[in-house]
C-alpha cells in the first residue's frame, strides 16, 4: 500500500510539471525517480559545450536518420509495409 501511494504520488507530481509546462520540475522529478543520485548530465557533447550547443547535438544526432518526422503519407507507407 505504501509503495503504491509512493508511485501515485511520483505521477502526480509528474502531471503536474507537464500540465504547468514546467520543463526543469519534470527533469527533476525523472531524474530524482529513475537516475542514481551519482549520474550527471554532461555538459559537452562532441566536444560542443554549453546547454544549446549539447541540445544542438543532440538533436542533430536524432533527426540525422534516428528519428523521422512524419510526413503526410507516412501512415500510407507505413500501412502498405504492414500489409507485406
């Protein structure tokens, strides 16, 4: 029951940052739940440093072929793939 109310009281808290639109509260709550207290985010990524140029990083890496945009007949694509 306790750890019930634990993980009740994690999501509520979660929902809230996201509702308020609260980007730092979120990744404090994830963090505080799922990382060890000894993980740290990086600061420098491929040698780039500074919170946009690592965000820059970052997303080039997952929109470079990681990561699609959908499209408009993506859903089409993806169903006649499906059907094959």
């Amino acid at each position: 029951m306790a750890a019930q109310e634990h993980d009740r009281s994690f999501n509520d808290d979660i929902y809230e940052h996201l509702c308020q639109k609260d980007d730092n509260g979120f990744w404090k709550a994830w963090r505080k739940w799922y990382c060890s207290n000894n993980q740290k985010c990086t600061d420098m990524i491929n040698g780039k440093s500074g919170v946009n140029n690592v965000l820059r990083e970052f997303t080039d890496f997952y929109t470079a072929g990681v990561v699609q945009p959908n499209t408009t007949n993506a859903d089409l694509l993806l169903e006649t793939d499906v059907e094959q």
